[in-house]
C-alpha cells in the first residue's frame, strides 16, 4: 500500500534530514523509504503502512 504524498512530501531522513522516496524492497512485495542524501542512502522499512524512522532499523547501502 503506497504512502500519502502528502506524507511523503513532509517526511526526512532521522539522519541527514534529506528527503525520502518509497521503493519495493528488495525482498517480497514490502517497500521502504530510500534516503535520497548522497552521503548517507539509508532505507527505511515500511511496516503494515507505517514507516520505520529509526536509524536502527534502516539498511545500509551497499
């Protein structure tokens, strides 16, 4: 299920407070909000519709 935009538009990354954009994850049907800084690429999970902004939970890019 895709996020708001308008949401979206207002979300930042927890980290380099650069603006996020959602992709599909790479594993099964989930998508995630990718940092679009370019020092930091984080990507968050999206779970049931919520997305997680904790640093913790992010991937690192690869």
């Amino acid at each position: 299920m895709p996020l708001d935009a308008g949401l979206l538009e207002i979300l930042a990354c927890p980290e380099c407070h650069a603006p996020l954009s959602e992709t599909a994850a790479a594993e099964g049907d989930a998508t995630e909000l990718v940092c679009q800084g370019q020092s930091c690429g984080l990507a968050y999970p999206v779970r049931d519709g919520i997305p997680v902004l904790l640093v913790d939970e992010a991937r690192r890019p690869q």
